[in-house]
C-alpha cells in the first residue's frame, strides 16, 4: 500500500477498517463509495453517530477522504454539507470522551511492590517505573533501546525517546527517569545483560530474548501488576497501556506543576490534548 512508510502502522489500520465499513454499507445500501456523492457521504456520517463518537465519526470520515485523494478522484468530504453534518454530530452528541483510568502515584508503588523476585518481576517493575516516569504511549516504551538509556550522576536517568505519535519524522525528545527507575532499571540489565539492544524484551525459559516486546504486553503487564496488588478484576479492566502517561500527568498537576513543565515532561505539542489527560485529576484548587 502506498501509505506505508509514510504513516504509522496504526493509522493505516484504521484507515482499511474505516473504509472496509463505509464500503460494505454502501454496497448494502446499492450505492457507489468511490467516488462518493455528498449524499451518500453525509448518510454515512448519520449512521454512525448512532453508535460511535463524534471523534470516531471524524475520523472514519479523514479515512475515506484520503482514499479519495489515493484515487485520484474528486473529493465530497470538503463540501459544506459535510461539515454541517459533523457540527450537527458534535453539538448533539451527549456521550463524553472515555478516558483510562491514571496509574497515580498510590498504584504505581502497589504495582511495584506485588512483582515477584524473579526475571520478569526485574522487567515489569523497571517497564512500569519509567512508563511512569517517562510519561510515554505504550508503543513509544517498547521502542526503547539500551542505547537510548544514560544514567546520570545525580542517579536519575535520561532517555531519548525516538518517535512518538506527534512526532511522525522522529526528531526525537529527550525525557527524565527518576532514582527509582534508575534503580530498578539497573537490576534488570544486570540480569538481562547490555548486548541486547531492546530495552526491554521478552523471557522464554529463564533467557532473554533479542526483540522488543509487542505494544499488548505492556497493557497485559499493568493490569496483571495491579491484579497481584489485590485491585479487584473489575477495576483493574479500567486501566490500560495508555494509564501510565495519564496518572504521571495527573499527579505532576497535583504536585503543583505548571503546564508548561507538564508539556514538556510527556511531549505534548497541544494544551488541549493534555486538558483532557487532566480532566479526571483529583485536584481540588479550593482544599
């Protein structure tokens, strides 16, 4: 496909759902999806505010319009009635935003206190420490390799995180580690070794091996950390990869940081995009 290479692995996923759905409606409804006529398109985007979110809608509707542009054809998702429909969608919409559930400060030291005294007890809590710390996407923590890692005099750590969702040509940002996870951090390479080049990986039969984990260990890792802390099934299921990076946010601005320091701590390039990370934050400006 000619957006490999040029978009993420994850954006071109969500393109071939979103287009597979529109095209199998249109085919259910005797209508053509390429090209689409206004109609058709605004149709589409009705339907599924039925069911999904204003942002999901949005979203499906960026997916057919660049398989416009990858046709060549003429493109209806600019038309006027277009947007009128998806203004129409926001402003009738009642259903917020989901938000994952923080991994605050209290369930991080939880987490890192139930790990068992065996290799992967090294790995997960080093991988749920400076998650934390970092305050990184879940793909942007398995990405990490031992040379992206430098232990610093003062006993924290700093790392070079290479590319990251907002960063899609990977000029790269530098993010800070503490004592903590300079320390459990140092516990797991003096096991796994400094040869191997992914931060952290997987363990078969007690080794090591040379590959990054996949970005679903990281989720499976934190719950299954919280489950051995003795949080109940029910409410570990409402934490995710993403958790992490939105409890270390929520905590900083607990801590009396600004947002400027906060930005610049997770990378955030939008003020509105950390706004919604701090939304659930238990911060009472009044107490």
């Amino acid at each position: 496909m000619r957006l490999e290479g040029a978009y993420s692995p994850s954006t071109i996923r969500h393109y071939k759902v979103s287009v597979a759905q529109f095209v199998a409606w249109c085919e259910a409804e005797d209508l053509t999806p390429f090209p689409a006529t206004v109609e058709t398109l605004c149709a589409f985007l009705e339907l599924q505010a039925e069911s999904k979110s204003p942002v999901t809608v949005r979203n499906r509707l960026y997916a057919v319009r660049k398989f416009h542009q990858l046709l060549g054809l003429p493109d209806p998702t600019a038309h006027v009635d277009v947007n009128l429909v998806l203004r129409r969608i926001r402003r009738q919409s009642t259903r917020r935003q989901r938000q994952v559930k923080g991994l605050t400060h209290d369930y991080l030291v939880q987490c890192l206190d139930a790990q068992p005294a065996d290799p992967w007890g090294l790995r997960n809590r080093a991988l749920i420490s400076l998650g934390y710390d970092l305050l990184t996407r879940r793909s942007e923590l398995v990405a990490l390799k031992t040379s992206d890692v430098e232990f610093m005099d003062n006993g924290t750590l700093r790392v070079l995180i290479r590319r990251s969702k907002t960063d899609p040509f990977g000029k790269g940002r530098m993010a800070f580690g503490s004592a903590r996870s300079a320390e459990l951090l140092r516990e797991w390479l003096d096991w796994r070794g400094t040869k191997i080049s992914p931060l952290f990986c997987p363990i078969y039969h007690w080794k090591a091996i040379n590959r990054h984990l996949s970005v679903t260990i990281v989720q499976d890792t934190l719950r299954q950390a919280l489950m051995a802390a003795g949080i109940p099934a029910s409410e570990a299921a409402h934490f995710s990869g993403h958790s992490m990076r939105v409890g270390a946010a929520q905590d900083l601005l607990c801590a009396g940081h600004d947002t400027a320091a906060i930005m610049r701590a997770g990378g955030w390039k939008s003020l509105n995009a950390l706004g919604r990370y701090l939304e659930l934050a238990e911060h009472n400006v009044w107490a």
